[in-house]
C-alpha cells in the first residue's frame, strides 16, 4: 500500500476525552476512517503512515462516520504517535 491509499483510508484521529483515556491506559487511538474501509486495511494504512506494529482494530460506525480503535504494543507507542499526530 502506497502513501495515497493510506490517506484515503484513515480519515482524521477522533478526538475526545475518552479517546485520551485509551491512549494511556489501553495504548489505543481512535480514528475515523473510510467507510468502505476492512480492518486488515486499516491496520496495513496505520502500518504505512505511522511506521508501527499494529496489534488490533476495532470498528463501529458513529454518525461522524466509521470509528476505528487501534491497538498498538505499548502505551509508550501509542503516546508517542498520539504526540506525533498533535493528539496529546
């Protein structure tokens, strides 16, 4: 998957005082995605534009669009690409 691609799947991080509490006590990032988007997809978008191992995802359509739940190894990951993204 090309850089293009993985802009078109991964929409915008979601942002919301829940989504700060999964980053530090689940190492989980939320973000709004294509709604044509499949979840290996997704984790091959993460993988593409982030440069981290992705562990898991998690779907749910939401009235903003379709909302995915990234999991990554470590807290630490997930902080540090929430800091990079302007999350945190």
């Amino acid at each position: 998957m090309n850089i293009d691609q993985a802009m078109r799947i991964i929409v915008k991080p979601y942002i919301t005082e829940k989504t700060f509490a999964m980053v530090e006590n689940e190492s989980k990032i939320c973000f709004i995605v294509e709604r044509s988007a499949k979840k290996p997809e997704i984790a091959e978008a993460v993988m593409t534009l982030y440069n981290e191992k992705v562990i898991k995802v998690n779907t749910a359509r939401t009235i903003y669009g379709k909302k995915a739940i990234v999991q990554f190894q470590s807290t630490d990951k997930a902080r540090d690409l929430a800091t990079k993204i302007g999350m945190l």
